[in-house]
C-alpha cells in the first residue's frame, strides 16, 4: 500500500510540484492550505509523514507541529524559507523530526521524506537486541517492546525521534559517535541532515531525562569529538 503524505502550505505553486515528485515515486498525497485544516487532515486521515510549511494562515506551522505532536508521533518535516536558525530550531523544539529550506530541490525533498519513512518502518518492525527486552543503567529503563522509556520508575515523554536517539546511544554505550554519524544512523540520512539537529534532540532529551540537565548521568558530550551513553564502571 502506497504511503500517505500530507503536503501543507499555502501555495498552490509549491503544493502541486512537490505533490507531482511525490506521485512520480509512488506515494499518495493529500493537501491543506492552512493550518486548521491541516490539524484536522492529520487527526482524522492519519498520513504516513507530513510535510509542514512554517508560514501558514489561520493557524502558523508551529502551532500544528505542536498540536499535532500532543497526539501523534508520526514524522513531521518543517518547510521553511526563513532562514533564521532560530525558527528551525523552534520547530525541533516542538517535536519535528527534521527541516528542509526553500527552495529545495526536488531530490532533495524526495530523499528527506524516504529516509524518514525508512526509519518509521525500521522502529515498527523491530528486530534483534534492539526489538526485544529492556536495557537498564543507572535508574534508567528502556522498554524496546513498548518504546517507553523510565527512569527512577517514572516515565519519560519522549518523541518518537527522542526515543530511537537514547535507544541507539544505550545500545552502543560507551562508543562515541559524530553528529554526522547519529545523522545517518538514527535519522537515516547521511548528506542532507543539518548537524544542529542533533545538538537540539540530545538538548531537549537531556532536559527530559537528566535529574539534573547541568550535571548529565546518561547522554554526555566528549568536547569536539561527539556524545556517548555513559557506561559505568
């Protein structure tokens, strides 16, 4: 079965080239020009991803993602021509899974949206030490099975992206890797990926996570190099 993309903007220009790309490698597309609508789409039609301008009548991109996100988990890129870091970083904030700039290529968008499906099907079929069981450190509990994470007993709400970023770095503890790597590794992509994503989900993670965000037990930073799980003697 094809899947769905929800394709949100206010330009109808823009709305049927990428609706057309879309078409081209197989997917179903749906439309809204606005943000209401776009809410109500994604809650009721339930889409594989969504593709979410900033910049929208009635209701901005910002408060979709956000409204959105209270419910679903399902994969949210932002479309922004800002380029203000600050609006792209907000939007990471809010619980997107990642941004793509205009203008984009066509290629471009295409790969973002299939890598981002890719990992969706990778985290609903898993399999392996990463699929099954718990993995424990520290007060801390990582239930593959439910895709829940606890620590000191409570639960920790994380997104779907939050969730599979902790899961790799438990899974591989004590190895460093480079921002490019968790890119490729976690988020699938291995060219296009901005590396602040990465810096902005390890910052929200550690504010969830951490007792204390200032003085971190689990995600730590080895200065210029990138972040491990740490391992305990």
């Amino acid at each position: 079965m094809a899947k769905k993309i929800l394709i949100v903007d206010d330009e109808k220009s823009i709305v049927d080239i990428v609706k057309y790309n879309l078409k081209k490698e197989g997917f179903e597309t749906i439309e809204a020009y606005d943000g209401e609508v776009a809410v109500h789409i994604a809650l009721t039609q339930k889409p594989d991803l969504i593709l979410l301008d900033v910049m929208l009548p009635e209701k901005d991109g910002f408060s979709v993602c956000r409204e959105i996100r209270q419910t679903m988990s399902v994969p949210i890129l932002m479309l922004t021509a800002k380029a203000d870091e600050v609006d792209r970083i907000l939007g990471l904030e809010l619980g997107a899974d990642d941004y793509i700039l205009k203008p984009f290529s066509n290629r471009e968008l295409v790969a973002r949206v299939k890598a981002n499906l890719r990992r969706t099907v990778i985290d609903e079929n898993p399999n392996g030490k990463d699929g099954v069981g718990t993995f424990e450190s520290n007060g801390l509990t990582i239930d593959y099975g439910r895709f829940e994470i606890r620590r000191d007993g409570k639960i920790v709400e994380l997104t779907r992206r939050e969730f599979e970023l902790v899961k790799f770095l438990a899974n591989h503890q004590g190895q460093i890797f480079s921002r490019e790597a968790l890119l490729e590794k976690v988020w699938g992509f291995e060219f296009f990926g901005d590396v602040r994503t990465v810096d902005v989900t390890v910052r929200r993670i550690r504010e969830k996570l951490e007792r204390d965000p200032s003085n971190c037990e689990y995600i730590m930073t080895k200065r210029g190099v990138g972040y491990y799980f740490f391992m305990p003697d």
